[in-house]
C-alpha cells in the first residue's frame, strides 16, 4: 500500500484543520491506521490510531479531545480531524498503516508500522 497524506497547512491557535490520508489499494480495510508527527529536534511522536474497521481508536493524551480520528474505507482514506489546535501541535504529521495479521492491538509506537506516508506541514501561528 502506498499513502499520500494532504491538509496541512498555516492556522492560529484555536483554529482547525483535517488531515486526508489516502492509500493505493483497495485492500485498505486489512490496516490499522495512526496518525504521528514530528516537530524540529523532537522525536517522532504518537497522534492517533484507529482499527481496520474504525470500531477502536486511540489517543495522545496530549491531544485527547481535541483531535478525532475517522476512516472511510469506500474511500481508501483516514483521517485526522484537529481542532482546537495550539502553537505546540506544530510538526510535520504522517500517516501510517499496519497489517492486522501483525497486531491484535492498536500500535502507538512508529517502528510498529509497516507502510508510511510523505508528510504534511501543519504550523499553528500563537
């Protein structure tokens, strides 16, 4: 599979914006889906997952009721609604996809997934 990530962008703080992450197959309900970013000089860090079929989701606490993840699978396409947004949630963010045959649980750690995305620039202005 192959994932192409969109919707980043310049907002100010308080403001939203969704992310798309669209895969390449039609085999898109076999993954499990997370959602990390990476700010300049940090770690790549979890954001959101979500289970094949979009029954079981998983969050950050840091950004726990404030971001919804959601997948459409007549779509081929997850995505990573954010609202609320701070200063601090300023990073590069990337889609990702895991085999369910590889984990009976939602992955949070980014050497779990199998498949990554480019990237898309969300920069929150204060």
């Amino acid at each position: 599979v192959q994932l192409q990530a969109s919707g980043g962008g310049l907002v100010q703080a308080g403001g939203s914006l969704r992310l798309s992450c669209a895969a390449s197959e039609h085999t898109f309900n076999v993954y499990d889906m997370g959602w990390f970013r990476q700010a300049p000089g940090k770690e790549r860090e979890f954001v959101a997952a979500v289970n094949w079929g979009g029954s079981n989701t998983d969050y950050a606490d840091s950004v726990k009721g404030r971001f919804t993840i959601s997948r459409s699978n007549a779509k081929n396409t997850v995505y990573l609604q954010m609202n609320s947004l701070k200063p601090e949630d300023t990073a590069v963010y990337y889609c990702a996809a895991v085999s369910v045959f590889r984990s009976t649980i939602l992955v949070v750690t980014p050497k779990g997934y199998d498949v990554w995305g480019q990237g898309t620039l969300v920069t929150v202005s204060s």
